[in-house]
C-alpha cells in the first residue's frame, strides 16, 4: 500500500507540477490534428499526473478525489463518446462513424470531418485515462484488501 | 500428446513461413498498398479532412472502426483487471 510520506519537497513540487502536466496532456489531445499526439498519448499523459498525485500524496487522501466506481463511469462515457459519434452518423443518413455527416453548423465538410475526430479523440483520451489510474488504484490496492470506492 | 502439440506448431509454423515468401518486400513502391492505399491518403487527406496530420486522419477517420476497436480492447482489459483485482471485504 502507498502511505502517505511526509515530504514537503515533494508534495510541494507535485502540487506545482501537476497542473502543467494536466494542461500538457489537453494540448497533446488537442493539437493531434496538427503535431505527433492525439487520445491515446494524451490519455496516458493525464492518467500519469494523476497516478502522480497518488505517490505523492498516498492513496487514503487520493481516494478522496477520485473513486474506482467513478473512474468506471469515465471509461465507459470516453468509449460511449466515441461510438456515440459513429451512432449519431448513422442516424443522420451516412455509415457508420462518417464524419461528414454530424449536425455541426460548420461551412464545409472537411472542417466538419475534424470536428469529428476531435470528438473521438477526447472520447479515447477520457477512456484511456480512466482504465490507466482504475489499473493504478487496482494493483496499489491489492493488498489492503478493500476498496471503498 | 507433447509430441503431437509440437508436430502441429512446427507444420503451423512452416505455412506461415511459406506464406511470408509471398509478401511484398519492405517499403515495396510496386506493393498493391503504396500503388493505391498510400497516395490516396497522402493527396487526399488535407482535401477531405482538413487535418495535416496524415497519421491522425488515417487512425480516427479512415480507420476510425479500427481504432474503436482499439479502445474497446484498453476498456475490456481495463474492466478485466479491476474484476481480478478487486476485493468488496468490507
């Protein structure tokens, strides 16, 4: 189990730079459109500063932020974003995750196509960073035997 | 029974090897896939997605049913640890 560990240093350093990583993940996700990157590395990304937090600061006080049961519900809506955006394809006349066909009040198909991979994008980064600290939090609390999440 | 396990990986082994003789050589210019596959993302990508990055408009449009798959499998394989590693003791 990860006990809380008296450090100033690193809590302090950790508390700095979290939300750097956190923002740094969003740009990875967002800017897949332009530059190496996209969900998946993104996901991890966003995962690891939270697994961060955990070594930091121990797992008692981070099962206070987050639980498994939450985590779960994260997995399942980044994969429902994602087939939901394939789903709302089809409804609207075109196959399945055709991206042309979403209902966004853009000018031009092309735009509307990145628009959509956006979407699916942000739906893999949220599933991936979820199962990524579930199978963190999974392992780190095996031992204790329980979880109240 | 050992004996028979081993006949049938050797005799499975030996097909796919075969089998390999038959594809085209590394980075192929004459390959079915860089006569057609290829220059049709690389031309058209800009044109019908509006993404420069050829390498993102192929994984989530173009192959967008296989990268759902994708995450379907990190999702099962999620979902499959947390039911092994779990524990309601309380």
């Amino acid at each position: 189990m990860i006990v809380q560990y008296e450090n100033v240093i690193i809590k302090t350093i950790c508390r700095l730079l979290i939300p750097f990583i956190q923002l740094f993940a969003i740009y990875v996700i967002m800017h897949g459109h332009y530059s190496p990157g996209g969900g998946f590395q993104g996901g991890v990304i966003l995962g690891a500063s939270f697994i961060l937090l955990v070594i930091a600061y121990g797992l008692e006080e981070s099962r206070r932020r987050m639980s498994l049961k939450a985590l779960t519900i994260y997995a399942s809506v980044g994969l429902f974003i994602y087939s939901g955006i394939g789903a709302v394809c089809l409804l609207m006349g075109g196959n399945y995750l055709d991206y042309g066909r979403l209902p966004l009040p853009l000018s031009s198909i092309p735009t509307i196509r990145a628009m959509g991979i956006l979407g699916i994008e942000i739906g893999v980064g949220i599933g991936v960073m979820a199962i990524m600290i579930c199978i963190f939090l999974g392992i780190a609390s095996y031992e204790t035997g329980g979880e109240n999440g | 029974m050992k004996i028979f396990a081993f006949f049938v990986a050797l005799l499975t082994g030996g097909v796919l090897i075969y089998g390999v003789e038959d594809m085209p050589g590394w980075g192929d210019p004459n390959s079915a896939p860089s006569l057609h596959v290829s220059p049709r993302y690389i031309e058209k990508t800009i044109e019908e997605t509006d993404t420069p990055d050829m390498v993102t408009s192929v994984l989530a449009d173009y192959r967008g049913y296989d990268t759902l798959g994708e995450t379907t499998v990190i999702f099962t394989a999620g979902v499959a640890c947390l039911l092994l590693l779990r524990r309601d003791n309380q």
